[in-house]
C-alpha cells in the first residue's frame, strides 16, 4: 500500500497478487510504506490524510470495549510485531479456556478450537500431496510430449504408453504405440532429415512451454516467479507481503510449474513445492479464526506447510520436518514440531496413494544398494564434498552477479525475451546429448542406479564374465565402449549444466534449485566412481585396494558416488547438513551410507564457508532487501545502543505524541508530514518520560472511525492516551480517548546497552522497535532496519541495500 498518498476509507490493505515486488533478480515494480523510526524528515511527497468534513453521528463509540476492524493490522511490506500477536494469542486461549466451564456449547467451542491446528495440518497434507502428484503426471508426460506422441492416447507419457507393449525388455522403449514426431509426419525414424525434425520439434516445444510460463507469471501473478524459499524465509520471520501466498499464486505457480520443468530448463519442482504448500497452508489459514486473526499462528502453519512441501517433493517426511526447522523456520516451538510431522506424513502418505510414478515410490529416483562401502573409500567421498563446496560457492557468486545485473540493468525489462534465449540455448545444446535432453530427475535415476544384469542404459555397457557372476551381485568389470561413450557425454552435460543453471535460476518461471545441483554433483559422482571402479578392476593388487578388494569381487558401486557428489553439491549450495542427509538416506532407503553423506555434506559446507558464508536463499534475500536478521550470524561488535539509535546528533528532534494535550488536528498533522510506522507517546514534550508506543495505521484509523461514528470529534477535540480524561473548559468539543491502541509495554533499552544484546533481543523476540531511554526519559528508537544497517555496515556491505522494515 502506498502510505505516502493515504486516502481516506483505503486503511484495509490489498491481499491481491497486483503488489508488485522485485524477487530473485527480475525487476518488479512496487510502492513500499516507509517503515522508518518517528524523525521529522521531508515528506518526499506524503499527501492527502485530512480527516476533516465528514458528518458525525449519534452513535458514540467506546474505543476501549468495542475493537475496530483493521487496528492491530499490518502494512505491506512491514514486520509483525511477534510480542503483541503471542500476547493476543494468550489472551484469546486463557478466555476460552474460562468459558468451556460455563456452559456445554463453550466446552465443545473449547475442543473444536484445541483440534483445529491437527484438523487443518490434515487439510494441508491432503491438498500438498494432491497437487504434487498432479505437478508429477503433467510434468512426466508433457516432457516426453517433446520427443513423441502415443498413439494408444495422447494423455500417456512414454513408460505409460509402453507398458502394455510385447516387445522385449531391451526394446521396452521402442514400442510401436509410441511415436517420435519424425516417425509421426515423415512415417520413418531414421535418417539425417528424420534427426533434424525431432531437433525442431524438441525446440519448438520447449519454447512453447517456457513461453506460456513466463506470460502467465507476468500477467496473472508476478509473485510465482523464482523458488520462493528466500521470500518464505523472510515470511517466516515476520515479515509481511500480500498476495504472495494467495490463491492466484498457488494457481499460477502450479501450471507454471509443469510448463517450466517440461520446457527443459536447467531448474527443478521441488523448491517450489515448498511456496506451493506454503500457498495451501496460508489459504487453508483463512477456515479457521484462529489462524487467520493472528499473523504469529499463521506462520507455525506456514512452518509445516513448508516440511509438507520438502515431503512430497523428495519423498521424505523426516527430512521435511527438519528442513523447515534447520532451513526456513523463524520460531519453531515443539507443538510446530509435531504437526509439522503430522503434515508431512499425510502429504507423503497422499502423493503415495496417487503414484504418480507407478513404481510404488514417491520419488523418480528412488534407489537401493546393497553393498557396503569400505573406509578408504571416505577419501573420494571427501573430494566429491570439496567439489559441492567449491561449485557451491562459485555458483552463489555468479547467480548473483547475474541477478545483480539483471535488476541494475536494461535486461531486467525484457523477461519474456532472457527466458525464451536461455530456453533456446538450453534445448540446442541439450538435444544431442542423451543425458542433457533427458529431464534431470530421470538423469539423476539413471546416475544412482546400480547396474544390474537386464540394465540396457550405455552407463551399464560393460565387458561381461558371466563365469564369475555370484547371484544378483555383480563383479566389478571392465569398462565396454558404452560407458567411456557415456563418460564423454556426461562431461560435457556437467560443463552445460554447470554454467546455464548460473542463468536459468532467478528467470521469471518457477525454478528450483534442489535438482539442478543434484544433478551436478550425480555427474560428477558418477564419473569418479567409474574411475575409482576400473582403478580397482585393474589394479586390485595395489596396497590401498589389496586388504577389501580382491579380483572377481564387486567392490565399488559409482551409484553411490552419484548420490555422495549429489549431496555434496547440493549442501554447498544451500548449506544444508542434518536434514540433507536425513533426505538423501530416506531416498535411498538405507542407513548405511549415513556417514559417507555426513562426510560430503560437512566438508562441502565447511569448503563453502570458507569462501563465502552465505547460502545461496540468504544472498538472494540480501540481495532482495529484505529484513531478516540471521539467528545464525554471531554479533561481536563493541557498539552500544546509543550508536544505533536514531535521532543522531545532527538530527531533528524525536517525533513523539504527548498523552493528552495534542488535538486531532496535531496528530493528523503528524501523520501528514512524517511516513513513520509508529510513534512513541510521553507525559509531555518537557519530561519526555515514556508512556507507550502507538501505531500509525492503528491511529489512522481510530481518528477516521471517530470522525464518522462518534458525535462532536472535531479538529480541536484532544486526544488522550489516559485512563481519566484531562480537566478541561465546559465549553470545549468531545474529546477522544484512545488507550486502548496504545501499547504500554515497549521493550525499551537503555543508551549503554551494548549492541550485542540490542540484536540478540531483536533475534529472539522478533521486535520491530526498540526505544532507547536515559534516566527514565526518552532518547531515541532503534528499529529492526536499523539494526539490519549497522550490521551491514560493520560487515562493509551497502546498508542502503535493506528496503525494508
């Protein structure tokens, strides 16, 4: 909302998609309100609150019983104030609970709103799991639509399409109810002619659907571009941005979603899952007064809407619920814990009804292995972690150079135009390589999985012993011209997909990040592992192979590299630790490789931390503007309160209201000519002792309510903030008392608090101001902007890059 051009009747603020703002390096436009602290300042343009000539009535209002619709609320763009939502949420539950004593309808009122929270962490998990397996099937089939049609039924992908074929199981692919668009309109599959139609077809289809994508993100909801983690992040910490989870999001974000991932761009649907489930979450709040009435209750929902995400795009429930309380959470008490659970299982337990994949998985690149690895082999697994350390940090510095220039330069105008080129370069390089043009969930199945006896793929093209084959388990063989074939193709897939993912993330689609670095890692884990396998086959006799690996035995398995460097990569991209391992071990079903992936996802953290220590949703939220104070950052400063607040010495004076000696005139006076979020009130100008601290919105809109439903509110009526009113002349207008929108407990600090605990009192009670008091009196305010400021200036960041409060 624009506060710097008010109007009267506009303090209920826009929940629709329109608000406009800059996410993930595409620039947007929007109208913030200036969340300041209470300085006289320029207006720089602030116009038109006058709440003068409107009619009174007769009706006379008690602003202390009778709460007014819209106080208590928040801006866009502006941080909630955690103390007073707990508070509210306190005071609500301890009424109920003293009325379920009175009669049997409370009591019953009493149990419906305790079950409320499981009722709607159900609602949640139903509605993720079905929209996952939704996103799943669309964007199965729509991808194979690139390179075929079936001719049992449009609606089937190409494994569907085959499954009721009788062609062998080598042929299993090539069955004749599927076509390839050369076979389609030239009648034959083979030739130069018939290679060059597929070509068209598969770039004309993935322009088609990045097309579509980018023109319904544009025009129907702006926010559904990017992954959303950074934006949920800094949701989660309070912060408020309208529409970003309403329903045209969820709409547009689903459809845009399959488009994106179907187009073949170097992004992946897990990220964006989650602000998926995070929109279901949010609308679902809306059921419930409980949830929708208090901004604080909201986001324990939005926490487990978060892990059901992470759940149905990985398959992994636990891992879910630890990467919402690692990853994305702000306040994460243990009643969030154990419905995010709750979410989680019934969003996992939903996808895996739908079976989206048809091998009973919930996950396309679901694996097993059954061989143990061997201790020496920890030293590839740590080089696989220094590679995703090293990727990781080369990635985040890149993306947001790119995204930087794309937001400070022309390139920022023209999303249609960036998307189209980065999907015409994407799907020209990708196409003659098999491993790039197959979609990325299926290259990383194909990098984990373990070659078995019946595995057609090149990567499993060995030279076969078949005397020394012992059951299902395979000896280690020598590499066949398929897999030094393969080798070569997945070095160049790694060099594309390394360089267009830096372009492809922060377009304005729907793009995650999870299996694109997945998808790094796995080439790069692949490729070691079949390294390290003919190392062994060849030179079994040398020391570190001659204690565990003998001749004839099977004692590499490069799947697991495949799934070691995917972890990898992806923890140095993010930062992840404990939930990654957790996601990656409930991948594959199996407990024994915890400790090769604790291995790489720690060293590649410590890599990535060593170069730069922000993960790649923290630099984007740094680069965005956004408030949010990391919890994990340590303070170490020696700076005081007194060096943060504001005014400074060469400021004006602190815009203060005084408890009951300002007119309504003066007060909308105020309001008028300064763009500040609240304003603290005392005694009187003289003793500046302190009193509260009042809202602008909340006085904006206890002023207008007065003016038209209270008789005799004029300009010159007082204002007062006390429990009696001042004594004044008979002859004077009504006055208006307004106590009860002050708040009479503001966190105050004294000047010589050192700063260290300035932040940690921000951190932990999620404030969005602090006043600063001397001897009792008032001296200034820090707000959370502030202090956001300071911290980027002691780091030698531009503290003008925080845009918000």
């Amino acid at each position: 909302m624009d506060q710097k051009s008010y109007r009267r009747g506009s303090f209920q603020s826009s929940t629709s998609d329109e608000d406009m703002l800059e996410i993930a390096g595409a620039s947007l436009d929007f109208t913030m309100a200036d969340d300041d602290p209470p300085l006289d300042r320029e207006m720089g343009g602030f116009s038109s609150y006058n709440g003068g000539g409107l009619t009174g009535s007769s009706l006379v209002m008690d602003f202390l019983e009778e709460p007014l619709p819209g106080v208590g609320t928040y801006e866009d763009f502006n941080t909630i104030d955690w103390v007073r939502e707990k508070s509210r949420d306190r005071d609500r539950h301890r009424e109920i609970t003293s009325r379920s004593k009175e009669s049997t309808w409370a009591l019953i009122h009493s149990v419906s709103d305790a079950f409320s929270g499981w009722l709607l962490m159900l609602l949640i998990g139903l509605l993720a799991g079905s929209l996952a397996g939704l996103i799943d099937i669309s964007a199965h089939w729509m991808t194979d639509l690139k390179e075929g049609v079936c001719l049992a039924g449009f609606w089937f992908n190409h494994e569907h399409c085959c499954w009721k074929s009788n062609t062998t199981f080598t042929d299993r692919d090539k069955c004749p109810e599927w076509m390839s668009w050369s076979q389609l309109i030239l009648g034959h599959g083979e030739g130069a002619f018939a290679y060059i139609l597929n070509y068209l077809m598969y770039v004309v289809w993935a322009l088609l659907f990045s097309l579509l994508a980018v023109l319904l993100v544009k025009g129907f909801a702006p926010y559904a571009c990017g992954s959303g983690i950074p934006e949920i992040k800094t949701i989660l910490s309070g912060f408020i941005i309208r529409g970003y989870l309403g329903k045209w999001t969820l709409i547009i974000k689903t459809i845009t979603l399959v488009l994106a991932v179907s187009s073949g761009l170097s992004l992946g649907k897990e990220g964006p899952l989650v602000h998926v489930a995070c929109c279901c979450g949010n609308i679902l709040c809306h059921l419930f007064t409980k949830y929708r009435k208090n901004e604080a209750k909201r986001r324990e929902v939005l926490s487990a809407a978060a892990a059901a995400g992470v759940s149905v795009a990985f398959g992994a429930p636990i891992g879910g619920v630890l990467f919402s309380l690692e990853e994305v959470s702000y306040y994460f008490p243990l009643k969030t814990l154990w419905r995010s659970f709750f979410a989680a299982l019934v969003a996992a337990f939903t996808l895996r009804s739908i079976n989206p994949f048809g091998n009973s998985r919930l996950v396309l690149f679901y694996v097993e292995f059954h061989m143990p690895w061997h201790l020496l082999e920890l030293v590839p697994f740590i080089l696989l972690g220094i590679f995703g350390g090293l990727w990781g940090a080369f990635f985040i510095r890149s993306n947001i150079a790119w995204c930087r220039r794309r937001k400070t330069t022309r390139l920022g105008r023209y999303p249609v135009l960036e998307v189209l080129v980065v999907t015409a370069i994407t799907a020209l390089l990708a196409f003659p390589n098999e491993y790039s043009r197959m979609s990325t969930s299926e290259l990383i199945s194909e990098l984990f999985n373990d070659c078995g006896v019946l595995d057609s793929s090149q990567l499993c093209e060995y030279v076969n012993d078949f005397n020394s084959t012992k059951g299902d388990d395979l000896p280690d063989r020598a590499a066949g011209p398929g897999v030094y074939t393969a080798m070569w193709q997945l070095a160049l897939a790694l060099v594309m997909k390394v360089f267009i993912t830096i372009f492809t993330f922060g377009m304005k689609v729907p793009s995650g990040l999870f299996i694109p670095s997945m998808a790094v890692g796995a080439i790069a884990g692949r490729l070691l592992g079949v390294a390290m396998e003919q190392l062994a086959f060849y030179h079994h006799d040398w020391a570190i192979f001659s204690g565990w690996c003998s001749q004839g035995a099977d004692c590499i398995t490069p799947g697991l590299y495949a799934m070691v460097g995917a972890a990898a990569c992806l923890g140095g991209v993010t930062r992840m630790t404990v939930s990654l391992v957790v996601i990656m071990f409930e991948l594959t079903g199996g407990l024994e490789y915890i400790v090769p992936l604790m291995a790489a996802a720690m060293t590649s953290k410590w890599v990535a931390d060593a170069i730069g220590r922000e993960g790649i949703y923290d630099a984007h939220i740094r680069l965005n503007g956004y408030p949010f104070l990391e919890a994990k950052e340590e303070f170490s400063h020696k700076t005081l309160a007194m060096d943060v607040m504001r005014p400074r010495r060469s400021d004006p004076p602190l815009t203060v209201i005084t408890q009951d000696s300002m007119t309504v005139e003066d007060v909308e006076t105020i309001i008028n000519e300064t763009t500040y979020s609240g304003y603290p009130v005392v005694v009187s100008r003289e003793s500046q002792r302190l009193v509260g601290f009042v809202l602008r919105r909340d006085l904006i809109i206890s002023i207008e309510n007065a003016r038209k439903k209270q008789d005799g509110i004029v300009s010159t009526s007082i204002i007062y903030f006390t429990d009696h009113s001042p004594p004044l002349p008979p002859s004077s207008p009504s006055m208006l008392k307004l106590r009860s929108i002050l708040d009479l407990s503001p966190f105050t600090v004294t000047d010589q608090t050192p700063m260290e605990i300035v932040v940690d009192i921000f951190r932990k009670l999620g404030l969005r101001q602090c006043l600063v008091t001397h001897n009792g009196k008032l001296l200034g305010i820090i707000t959370k902007k502030d202090v956001l400021k300071h911290i980027a200036q002691l780091a030698n960041q531009d503290p003008d890059s925080i845009l918000f409060n």
